[in-house]
C-alpha cells in the first residue's frame, strides 16, 4: 500500500483508520458526503487530527452521484466504510437513503474498480456488518446462514452480495469484513455505548430497550483498524472474514461497567425492544486469526475508559 482512499472518512470508524494509515507513511484520500446522521461538527472533530497532515486529502463527495471513476485511480487500496448505520431508523421511508448510501454508493464504486485496467485496480476492503446474520445462537462462522432482522441489515448483506459478485465476476479484489459492534473514541452518538456514557456524564437517566439481557460482541475500534490493515495485505477476492473483539457482555453488564468507570449509578428507564434489535451476537474470529492474523487487544472496560476520556473532552465535562 501507498496511495489508499478511505470512504467515510470522517466517521467514527474511518477517522481512526485514516489517523492509522497517515502515523504508518501513507498517502491517504479521504472521501466523505458529511451526511446529516449525527452533527458535522463532530465529523469535523473525527478528522481533527488526519486534516493538518500533509499526506491526508480530504474530498467531499457523494458516492451515490459524483464521478468516481479518476478518483480510485492510482489507489492500491480502496477502505470501503461511506454507509449510512444504524438499524431502528432503517424502517419506513428513510430506507430510500440506506439504498442509496449503502447498496447504490457500493455498486458505484466496484464500477469505478472495474473500470480500471486489470492490473491496475486497488483492492477494496468493505465495511460488513455482523447484522447480515440476525439473531443465531452464535459463535457465528461466516458460512452461518444469514437472516438480517432490520433494512439496515438487508442493505450491508446486499452490498456484500455485490462484492462478491464483483471479484467472482471481474476478479475484483473485494473482500468483506463484518464488524461486531464497535466502540470507542468518536462513537458514533446514535449508538448504546456513546448515549450511555452522555448519560453518565450528564446525570441523565438511561433509556434500555428490552430487559438488557440482549448481548453483543463489543470490539475495539483499534482492532477494527487492524483487521482492515491485515485485510488489504492478506484478504483475497471474495473473502468474508468476522471482526468480533471477544468482548461478550449483556446491555446491563455495559452499563456496569460504565457506572465503575464514570463512578454514578444510572437510573434505567426500560422501553420495549425495539424492531429489528436482535438478542445476541457472537462470532466466531478463526477465520480472521487464521489468515489475517486478527488478534482482539482491547477489552471492554478498557476500551470504555478510553471512550469516556473522548466524551468528556466531547462534551467539556471534567466529572
Ligand atoms: N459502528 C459499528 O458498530 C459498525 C458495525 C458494523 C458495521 N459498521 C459499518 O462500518 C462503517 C462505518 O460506520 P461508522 O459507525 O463509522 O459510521 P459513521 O456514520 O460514523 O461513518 C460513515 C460515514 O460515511 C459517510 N457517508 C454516508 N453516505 C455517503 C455517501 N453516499 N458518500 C460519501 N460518504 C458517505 C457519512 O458522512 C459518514 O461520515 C459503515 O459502513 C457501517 O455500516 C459499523
């Protein structure tokens, strides 16, 4: 790798994959929409550090309808992680955007790849996600059948299917990586983690959906940088690989845990589960240790303590 292209760049994940690739020499193009999710305030603060770099280009460009074709020339690797997340705001009308943002923008993009002289196209390592599964007694190998319960879920399998399809195809050196999910500085503030922690530094009560004995596979986002690292190196076209942190803990042992590190007791409001939440995720990484030689660092208190560190500079709070 030299050159590479980071899609969303200025999103919780793709900021610290870009702030990786700048501290390990690389030329780094920075292609993002700044949608309207969360605010483009804290989209500009994920990018705080990659702006002043000299290697980092940012762009601001829409995958769904910008010219892609010259802007993935001359890169060896494509970091595919532009999306629009999130599964309970999936249903209804907005799911013309998730069309858009995560089926639409990917096929474009695998044009724009295929376009390219053989021997000349970058791989392209997408952002997957562990909601193509839905809800299976896990651990999960990629090869478990895959029920999405939300739109969301149905959009990242699709975009994954067209991956495939790609590099079965055009010989497209695509490879999925399914993220289990993922926390940590710049979380995104739609997400539990990120509401439970401004929760605790604001004295606000927390909102739980279902009794909180739903589980999930929390995984640094450190780690996510690695496997997309070791992905791009070792990934071979089509390949689907788990990125789960090993970090399996209930809804109610996250909010222990982060009660011990902010030092408050959260009052709990219980809402009913909500559509398409599912009760547990779990995967299995031997596919990913094997051959990416994807070993998870963090665990969850550590990595929440890092998080709140973030959140308080986020939100100005020193307690
Ligand atoms: N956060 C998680 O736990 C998790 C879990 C599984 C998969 N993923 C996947 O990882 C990727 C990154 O997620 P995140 O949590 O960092 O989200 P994020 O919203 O913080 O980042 C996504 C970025 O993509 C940009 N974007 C959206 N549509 C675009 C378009 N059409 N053109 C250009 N840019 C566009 C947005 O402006 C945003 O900055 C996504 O593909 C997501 O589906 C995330």
């Amino acid at each position: 790798m030299s050159t590479v292209i980071v899609t969303g760049c200025a999103g919780f994940i793709g900021s610290h994959l870009c702030d990786r690739l700048l501290a390990s020499g690389h030329e780094v193009i920075g292609l993002d929409a700044m949608t309207g999710n969360y605010p483009r305030w804290m989209k500009r603060r994920n990018l705080g550090s990659a702006a002043g770099h000299p290697k980092f280009h940012f762009m601001e460009v829409n995958l769904c309808a910008d010219q892609l074709e010259e802007l993935v020339r001359g890169a060896d690797v494509v970091f595919h992680l532009a999306a629009l997340p999130g599964v309970r705001s999936s249903w209804g009308p907005s799911f013309a955007d998730y069309l858009g943002s995560n089926v639409l923008a990917t096929q474009r993009l695998l044009e724009a790849v295929k376009s390219l002289d053989a021997a000349r196209r970058p791989t392209v390592v997408y952002a997957s996600s562990s909601s193509v599964y839905g809800d299976m007694e896990g651990p999960l190998a990629e090869d478990a059948p895959t029920y999405p319960r939300s739109p969301y879920g149905v959009s990242k399998l699709a975009a994954e299917q067209l991956c495939r399809v790609y590099a079965s195809e055009f010989g497209i050196q695509a490879v999925s990586l399914r993220y289990f999910t993922v926390f940590g500085p710049r979380q995104r503030p739609d997400m539990a983690v990120h509401r439970f922690i401004r929760a605790a530094l604001c004295g606000q009560p927390v909102t739980v959906y279902g009794d909180g004995e739903q589980t999930r596979d929390f995984t640094y986002v450190g780690d996510v940088v690695d496997a997309n690292l070791a992905a791009a190196e070792s990934g071979r076209a089509g390949d689907v690989f788990n990125i789960g942190g090993g970090n399996r803990a209930s809804v109610n042992d996250l909010l222990t845990t982060i009660e011990a590190v902010c030092c408050v007791t959260l009052q709990r409001q219980i809402w009913p589960a909500q559509p398409g939440d599912v009760q547990r995720t779990y995967a299995d990484v031997e596919q990913a240790a094997e051959r990416l030689a994807f070993r998870p660092r963090v665990g969850l208190a550590e990595g929440v303590e890092r998080q709140v560190a973030d959140m308080r500079r986020l939100y100005g709070r020193q307690s």
